[in-house]
C-alpha cells in the first residue's frame, strides 16, 4: 500500500517523455529496441500501479488519502490528469499496447518503426486519457493530431488526404472549445458547442463520409505506427468528455444513425478488401463505430457495452493488428486476391490471427464476447432498427475475418527454405494478448462490472463517490444531468 | 434423495469437465508450441471420453434408480449487472442424457478412427484440437439450461466445423468450402443471437425454464403467448436450418464433404447436422403455443426431406449421397418434431445419428464391398427408379433431374439475390472512394481496384 499514493500516472508521462529523447539519441538499432522495451515496459509498469493505486482506494474508501493530483497541484495549481473509472483500464491498456508493440518489433522493421515517434505518441495517448480538462483535452488532441504528418514526412508520403481531413477536425475542435469555454449557462451556445465539437469528433472517428483519412494513414504509414495511432480510439474519449454532456438528444441520435451506417459500411467494405492493409482499416472502423453507436443509446446497458465493448477493440484489434505486422514483417504487404496457403510456415501466426480476430468479433469465450452481446441487448432494447444492424455488423465483421483467415493461411502451397514461424519476443506478446483476451472472456464480471460503473458515472456522476476532485465551474451549472461528468 | 441429487450434480460437472480439460490440454500445448505427441493426444482423447461417458452413464443410471428427471448443474451467474445477466448452467433431463451419451458414443468411436486414418498426417494435432473443441462445444450445447450457455456451445461447434471442412489446406476446394459454411453459420448463428436477446426482452432471463416451463422435459407448458413464441420460434427455426442444412441453406451439406472422412462422420453424418433438430426439441414447449410455427416447421422439415432425397438421388460421390440421405432424415425428423412427436423424433435421431456415422466410416472400402457384392451375384448391383418417377413425361423427369443435379438452385439463388448484388455494390464503392482519395491526393494512382476484376462468385467473396 506504501507506493501506491506516489504519483505514478505522471511518472509514466514524464518516463515516456524522458524515453522519447533518450531513444532519439541513439543510433543503434538493437540498443533503441532494448530502450525503447525497457522505457515502454516503465510506463506500463507506472500505469498499472496508477490504475490499481485508484482501484485500491476506491475499495478502501476515504480513509485512504488521494493518491494523484498533488504533484500536478504543486505544479500547476490544480490537477488536471487523474483517473476515474471511466479511464483507469485504458490507461494501462494503451500503456500495455506500446509496450507490446515495441516487443514484437522485428529486426526487419526496427528501422521503419519508430521508437522515438511510439514514445510521443504514448506521452498523447496517457495524457488524453488522464485528462479531464475539456481545454486541455482539445489542446491535447490538436497536438496529437501532427504526429502522423511527422511519419508521413519522413517516409516521403503524400500528405493532403490526411492534412485535409486533421484541419476540418483542428478547426471544429478548437472551435468548439472557443464557445464552450464561453457558454455560461446558454443552452444555444451549448448546442452549437456540441455540434461543433461533435463534428470534430466524427471526423477524429473516422465517421463515414470522413472516414477517408484512415485508409489512407493505414496505406501510407508504418502499419505499427498506424495502429498506435490509432487503435486506442481517443476520438471516443472526446466524444465522451467534450460531447456527452452537452449534446441535446436529436444530437446524439444524430451520431447514432451516422454511426451504425458507418459500422454497417465499413464491415461490408472489409468483406470485399483485397489487400490487408485496407481490410483492417475497414475492419477497425466498423469497431470503432459500434462503439459510438453504444454511446448514443445512452442507456445503463448499452454505454456498459460500448465501454466494454472499447477495451476489447483495444486489445483485440491491437493485438489482431500485431499479427498482421508480423506477417507483413515476414511476407511482405500481402494482396488478398489469392489464396497465400501460410499456415504450413507459421502455425502460431495463423492461431493467433484466429484468436484475436475471434475476440474482436466479440466470438464466445473471448473478452469481446460480452460486450458485444450487451451492445446486441442495449440495441434492441432502444431501437429494433438498430439491434438488427449491429447484429447483421457483427455477423458480417464474422465473415470477413474468416475470409481473410482462410486467403491468407489455406488455399495454397507456401514455400520457404527459410522459417517464418514467431520468435520468442513475438510469442510473449501472442500469449500475453491470448490471457488477457481469453481470462477476460472465461471470466468477464470484474471488467463489466467496472465498466458498469464508468456508465453510471457517465449517466449520473453526482452518485458516483469515485471521481476524484476536479474542479470544472464551467459545465457543472449546465442543466444536461450528463454536465457534471466533466468537473 | 439429496444425497444421489448432490453426486448426480457432481456427475454432471465431470461430464462438463472432461470434455473442457481436453481442450484446455490440447490448446494450451499448441498456444505454446509443444508438440505433443500423436499417442499423447490419442489417450488424453481417450481418457477425456472416457471419464465423460461413464460419468454421463451414473447421471443416467442414478436418474432411472432415484426417479429424478432433472438435474440441474448450475455454475452461477457468469456475468451480472443491472439490467442484463447471464448464468451458466447444465440441465440433465430426458433429453440431454440422450443427447450427451450419443455425442460421447460416437465422438469416442470416430476417435478411435481417426487416431488410425490420420497416422501421420501432418494436421494431425490441429484435427484433435478442433475435435476436442466441437466435443465441448457439442456437449454444452446439447446440456445447455440457459440460451447464452446454448449459444457458447452452438459457435464452438460452428467454428470448429468449418476450420475442419478446410482441414486439406493447402487445397483450394476446402478452403473455399469452409467459408462458405461459416458464411451460412454465421447468418444462422445471427439469428440464435437474436432469438437469445428478445427472449431476455419477453422473460428477462435467459433460462430456459422460465420460458419453457417448469416441469422437466417434455412436460413443459411454455409461458409465452402465440405471437411470442412464433417470432422467438421463427428465429430459433432459421438458426436450426442453418446449423442442420435445412431449406434454403441445404448448399452447403455437399461442401462440407471436403473435411477428411472422420470428420465428415461426426459433424455431417451424426451429430452437428442432427443439432437443429435437437434445439427444437428441446424449445418444443414453445412450440406448442404457435400452431402457426408448427406448421411452418412440419413444411420446411418435409420439403427438406424431399428436396434432400432428389438431390441426393443423383450425387456420384458416397459422401455426398449419404450426406444428403442424412439430410433426408434429419428433415423428416424436423417434420416430426413439428407434429408434436417428440420422443419419437427423439429415437429416430439417436438411431439414424449411430446408423449414418457407420455408413460414413465404411465409405472409404465402399466401392471394395460393392466388388465384393457384384462378384457374389455375378452382375452389377440393380439401380431402381422411384416409381413416381416412372409414371412421370420424360421432359418433366429431365426437369426434375437437372432440379436435383443444381441442388434446387438454392445456392444460385442465394448468390443472385444475396451475394453478386452485395459484392457489386461494394466494389463499387470502394472504386469510388479510391477514385475520391487519389483526387484529394492529386495522384492518378494505379490501384488493385483498376486491373479487371474477376467474375463475382460465392466462393470468391466467401
């Protein structure tokens, strides 16, 4: 109990900021591995203790003093990154997926993947998910926003697909944050708030029309870094810190309709890709966007799922993302116009490829599972236009993985005189993915119920006694009951 | 008798247990890339069926002595939150012990089989792993209390029999096959999903009793009304046809012959085609409420039947010919369960499941026993004709022929009005937003999208 009042959610930030200008120092390729494992494995180490330091106190109520916020305080005057219940699992779980990343990196991608860019993209990540501040949480996402330009840059790639698309969203952002900070208590100025912030948003989300940008990040950057970028879904953080507790009903049925089209698109489209890059682009969208379609409903049942339903595409999809750097690692980009016939090679490729692919589509027995199956509930139980939907998006998202499975590791005869199986750094990382998404699936209720709890807290935050103290003057006094989520 | 109710629950856990501690054995040596060898995995396949079997035979035994007809296994609630719950529990009762035993019986039978006809296969551990996972999965199906257990067991089985399917590879044909099926699971499993979840909307539950009564099987008197139970038992219906090949979804019987012989026994022949039949029976309680749902039933099992019998009139390969002759059956087992004969659909699936998976392990020396046979009688086998068919015009035998050589055009149909507009659809918008993204870019960038696609095809989407 003694270490745990220390605090480690800064330390983290500080050890991945600390990481990332030691790592740009080096010039060895297999010496900025071994740092950049050892200072990504620090920050998750940090965040674990963070996040179990805030369990910990949750469970011991106030006798325990708080354990964050008072480095910030002495800092800064006020704390402004904390953890809730809402953020307390992604914060590790975003820790853990650089982490992994950096461990599976291959020989033959250390000089593409950037450990330096991994390390400051970590730093964004732990600080939008830590943050509360709805300003500093828009500055955060402004800035976030320029790291791809800097791989894009380096690897010489086209640009104006992804700079048209992060001005719209820059502009509406900041935007968005210039009414909010001025709303006092007016409702209009809410809502032109919340339709500005939303439309930010929806186009950070990859929303459909706006969804081209993702494509093309995935066509033209490392895919590693890619997915970090990426994975971790920070547009739905905003949506729930800037845009929850504003947006009036018609809004958020607004994102809802925009949202299940999107899942439902993107899961057709990633039935009929033909390369893998595209296919898991499209994959990780039709996920990302039942997420926002649980957030919508806006009941108990169906924010718990899209909570839930959020850690498990982190994971899964990470992890599933992983497995296909690997293969890219081995292989090269792979077409799926013919069949490849891999497996004989890499039989623990093509089980972990099954494995997280299975727990992405939320397959029995898998941390998805659950979650997909209260979104199922949460759906019908609102509308039964959209349960069908999400039920047909799930069953489609089904196909393709096995589609991909089967073009990528049946089909054919593959030779090699060389073997492509996993090595032993990749396997840590497929049988750490393989506990968490099969004890996460065998054994749910700590993960739903903590979730459920974030939902009530997203819902009804003046019942939930496990928000730490952060002041926000602006939002408390608006008349929304979701207002007082961002204190 | 609480003492034989509380080793009966402890029986019944074994028969939960063995079947998962196989899976757990096999999978976490192959997770961890120990090779284990093939005599390893024969008596750890052995020793798992084994402990199942005589511990599902005590639950019986014990069942007949004490005169208790339901036993309930209940693992409590898995997961439980406001508003949404789910239990894990295992029901024995007149209908599941049957059930249970068969898939030990067999399961056991094909083992033995398959430990010899695989010798040596490089796919060696991969098809006992899959089998080990489908035997859990048949298992909880088959004992499953609550929906969500019935669905748990219900993909297992769907999963690992379509990996199984493309257990050859490195052959285009299987993997084809495979997707196809999954294809069809995945639509039936859909609706199994749907079902689940507006039955947790009518009861609030997920366990079959309160929606099926009671009083144990088949004395159930189900509490919905005749609306409910038709949309509950309309779903229920479309995820037995998928997983049982029923009409429309009869294509992809045939397929599934791709799998190696073993696996074409268990899955095709005896248990995972006769388990939508088995989920009927076991919602047959609700069944009863709709007359209407009934009488669907009765005309999707007979139709099938007689489809079934056409089709398979015409096959040139044994295993296509016995899976449809399967399907014949199943469907007029479908048919019975429909007209309320439950005990009777009951037998006649515990007897055709035994008798289909002995005519699918003799199939690879059929052509030897019919040498055997012809040389015997000195002449070739008699190949008679149906006699309706004899009564019929030749242009209309030639119709109903080519009717049975398409399959009842079931899979064109699918393809035509599912699949090629789905497929045209798609790649259409994937040119254009390729089309948009090269413009923002300012590129004329040939893409994979711009070379001539290919004809759309099931099997290419699929």
């Amino acid at each position: 109990m003694i270490p745990l009042p220390l605090p480690w959610l800064e330390a983290a930030i500080l050890i991945a900021l600390l990481g990332a200008v030691t790592i740009s120092r080096v010039r060895n390729l297999d010496c900025a591995w071994r740092w950049g494992v050892a200072f990504t494995g620090a920050v998750l180490a940090c965040t674990m203790l963070a996040s179990l330091g805030f369990y910990l106190q949750e469970w011991t109520g106030p006798k325990t003093a708080p354990s964050h916020g008072s480095l910030q305080v002495y800092l800064f005057g006020r704390p402004y990154l904390g953890l809730d219940e809402l953020n307390a699992p992604l914060v590790p779980a975003a820790a853990l997926l650089h982490f992994l990343t950096a461990v599976a990196t291959a020989r033959t991608k250390m000089r593409r993947f950037s450990l330096t860019w991994s390390l400051c993209a970590e730093v964004f990540h732990l600080a939008k998910f830590a943050c509360t501040d709805p300003m500093v949480l828009i500055g955060l996402l402004t800035l976030g926003a320029a790291l791809p330009l800097v791989e894009f840059i380096n690897r010489n790639r086209p640009i104006r697909v992804y700079v048209l698309h992060m001005s719209m969203f820059v502009a509406l952002l900041l935007a968005g944050g210039v009414v909010l900070d001025q709303t006092v208590n007016d409702p209009a100025r809410n809502t032109i708030a919340a339709v500005l912030l939303l439309a930010a948003v929806l186009i950070r989300c990859g929303v459909v029309p706006a969804h081209c940008w993702i494509t093309d990040w995935f066509e033209h950057g490392s895919f590693g870094i890619a997915l970090l970028y990426v994975i971790s879904l920070s547009g739905v953080y905003a949506a729930i810190r800037l845009v929850l507790p504003i947006a009036p009903d018609w809004l958020l049925h607004g994102i809802g309709l925009m949202s299940l089209l999107t899942a439902f698109y993107a899961a057709s489209m990633a039935l009929i890709q033909r390369e893998v890059r595209r296919f898991f682009a499209y994959f990780f969208l039709s996920h990302a966007s039942l997420v926002l379609v649980g957030l919508q409903l806006h009941t108990a049942v169906a924010l718990t799922a899209a909570l839930s339903l959020w850690l498990a595409v982190i994971l899964s999809l990470g992890g599933f993302g992983l497995v296909l750097r690997a293969l890219e690692s081995r292989f090269g980009p792979l077409s799926l116009h013919r069949y490849h016939g891999l497996y004989e090679h890499s039989p623990m490729l093509a089980v972990s490829f099954l494995l997280t692919g299975l727990a992405s589509v939320g397959f029995p027995g898998t941390f998805g599972f659950v979650a997909a199956d209260l979104l199922v509930e949460g759906a019908l139980g609102a509308n039964l236009f959209v349960g069908l939907v999400v039920i047909a998006t799930g069953a489609l998202n089904g196909i393709a993985i096995l589609r991909v499975y089967f073009l990528l590791f049946t089909g054919a005869r593959h030779t090699s005189s060389v073997s492509l199986e996993l090595g032993p750094r990749e396997r840590i990382v497929v049988l750490t993915l393989a506990i968490l998404l099969l004890g996460g699936g065998i054994f749910p209720q700590p993960g739903i119920a903590s979730r459920r709890r974030a939902a009530e807290a997203i819902l009804n935050p003046s019942s939930s006694p496990s928000h730490p103290a952060r002041p926000m003057p602006r939002l408390t006094i608006l008349p929304s009951p979701r207002a007082a989520l961002i204190r | 008798m609480p003492d034989a109710t509380a080793l009966m629950i402890w029986l019944g856990g074994v028969v939960i247990a063995a079947p998962l501690v196989l899976v757990v054995f096999l999978g976490v040596s192959s997770l961890l890339d120990f090779r284990l060898s093939e005599q390893t995995i024969s008596k750890s396949i052995q020793a798992a069926i084994r402990t199942g079997l005589l511990a599902a035979l005590s639950v019986l035994t014990l069942m007949l002595v004490s005169g208790g007809r339901h036993v309930v296994v209940d693992l409590g609630e898995w997961v439980e939150t406001e508003g949404f719950h789910a239990r894990v529990m295992f029901v024995f009762d007149r209908l599941s012990v049957p059930f249970a035993l068969l898939s030990f019986v067999l399961t056991g039978t094909i083992a033995a089989f398959g430990t010899r006809y695989l010798h040596r296969e490089r796919g060696y551990n991969r098809f006992f792993v899959l089998y080990a996972v489908f035997l859990l999965g048949m298992l909880t199906a088959s004992l499953a209390g609550t929906i969500e257990t019935l669905f748990f067991g219900w993909e297992l089985v769907g999963l690992s029999s379509a990996l199984l399917v493309a257990y050859y590879q490195e052959r285009l044909g299987p993997a084809r096959n495979g997707l196809w099926i999954w294809s069809v699971y995945r639509a039936s499993d859909a609706s199994l999903l749907l079902a689940a979840v507006v039955m947790h909307q009518m009861i609030g539950k997920g366990e079959f009793h309160y929606l099926l009564g009671e009083a144990p099987w088949p004395e159930g008197q189900a509490s919905a009304t005749s609306s409910e139970a038709f949309i509950v038992g309309l779903l229920l219906l479309t995820a037995a046809a998928g997983k049982s090949g029923l009409v429309p979804f009869c294509g992809w019987l045939p397929r599934a012959m791709e799998g190696p012989t073993p696996s074409s026994a268990i899955f095709y022949g005896a248990l995972s085609v006769h388990l939508g039949a088995f989920l009927l029976l076991r919602v047959s309680p609700l069944l009863e409420c709709s007359p209407a749902l009934c009488a669907v039933i009765v005309v999707l099992g007979l139709g099938t039947a007689g489809l079934a019998y056409l089709i398979g009139s015409v096959q040139t390969d044994i295993k296509s010919v016995l899976s449809f002759a399967s399907l014949s059956q199943v469907g007029i087992i479908v048919a019975e369960v429909g007209l309320g004969f439950r005990y009777l659909a009951l037998v006649h699936l515990l007897g055709h499941a035994c008798l289909r998976t002995l005519q699918f392990l003799r199939a690879p020396s059929l052509l030897h026993d019919y040498h055997g046979l012809e040389n015997a009688l000195g002449q070739h086998l008699p190949r008679p004709m149906l006699p309706l068919l004899r009564r019929v015009r030749t242009s209309t035998r030639a119709s109903i022929y080519r009717l049975a050589l398409e399959r009842g055009y079931l899979d064109s149909c699918l393809t035509i009005c599912f699949v090629t507009p789905f497929v045209a659809l798609f790649r259409r918008c994937d040119a254009l937003e390729r089309a948009w993204t090269n413009w923002l870019l300012g590129t004329r960038k040939r893409t994979p999208e711009q070379k001539p696609a290919p004809p759309v095809r099931m099997e290419e989407l699929v």
